[in-house]
C-alpha cells in the first residue's frame, strides 16, 4: 500500500504534477469505495449479468471521482497520461470483482 503511493507520488512529479502524500492516499480510499460497494453487492447477488452492470457502474463513478485529482495534480496536456495507469488500476479491480464466486 505504501509502495504504491509512492510510486503514484514519484509518478506525478516525473509529469510536472505535484501531489502531496496525503492526497495520494486520499485518492485510493475515496475513489476505489464504489468499487468496494459494488464488490460488496456481487458477492450477494451472483449473476454475471448483474455483476457487469454494477462493476460498470462502479467503474464510472471511480474514475469521475479520480478525475479531480488528476487533473490538479499534472500539466493540462498531460491528463490523459496521468488517467490511464489510474483506470487501467480501476479496470483490473473490476475485473476481479466480476471473477468473485
């Protein structure tokens, strides 16, 4: 955990972004709590179908929430750059959560 937002925070300066420590970590707990959520709701309900709605859901509500972030911590042409590796971490979550049995 620890690692990862070093990295996130290393990530950004090389970008010309500057994120503080406390930003990172804050952006890992409140954007990934949708997909915590709709984590939470798969494991109930286990049809495929309805795990691939609300991971996609989910999946949106993250990423619009990780987009602030983003934004204010890197230059304006490089926001897709910054995006990426954040909704590519957000798809891979998704990804497990629909693998739930």
């Amino acid at each position: 955990f620890n690692k990862m937002s070093s990295l996130r925070k290393v990530f950004f300066s090389c970008q010309g972004g500057h994120i503080i420590f406390f930003q990172s970590l804050s952006l890992l707990g409140y954007c990934l709590f949708p997909l915590d959520v709709g984590a939470l709701i798969c494991m109930v309900k286990d049809n495929v179908i309805l795990k691939v709605v609300v991971v996609s859901v989910t999946l949106a509500w993250s990423s619009w929430a990780a987009y602030p972030f983003m934004s204010s911590a890197v230059n304006p042409r490089r926001k897709a750059l910054a995006l990426y590796p954040v909704f590519l971490l957000y798809v891979s979550v998704g990804f497990l959560i629909i693998a739930i049995d």
